[in-house]
C-alpha cells in the first residue's frame, strides 16, 4: 500500500467515526479539519505532489468553513 492510499484510508476511517460519533454539524466539520490537518503534516513529504495539493484545497475549503464557524459562534456570543 502507498501512501496516499493509506492517507485516504486514514482520512476515511477518520470520517466514518466522525460521523457516527458526533451529532452536530459544526463539531463534524471542525474534528474533519483536524483529521486532514493531521494526514497532511504526516504525509506531505511521501505523498505524490498531485495528492498533496488535492489534499491542501480540502484543507483550505474546510479552514474557510471553520472561520465561518467561529464567525457565527462569535456574533451569537456578542448578541446574548
């Protein structure tokens, strides 16, 4: 098994406990973030330069998300 294999192995098993494990939406995405943060600090210097930067937009799309998390946690504070 190659890397990237075992990368998207890694990141799929990570998801399907994610989703079984945590029942809110914002909490699923967050911890999906971690996950992919961590395959990609693990990974980068084996994987192909193709699957890095594949792996680097799901990143980027999942850290757009969290900041729009955090902005909605964020205003919901200041309005109670």
């Amino acid at each position: 098994m190659d890397v990237d294999s075992a990368i998207i192995l890694f990141l799929a098993i990570w998801a399907i406990l994610d989703a079984l494990l945590v029942h809110s939406l914002d909490v699923f995405l967050t911890i999906l973030l971690i996950g992919t943060l961590i395959a990609l600090e693990l990974g980068e210097f084996f994987m192909r330069k193709e699957s890095k930067d594949a792996l680097k937009s799901v990143a980027y799309l999942l850290l757009m998300i969290f900041a729009v998390i955090v902005i909605k946690k964020v205003a919901e504070v200041l309005q109670s």
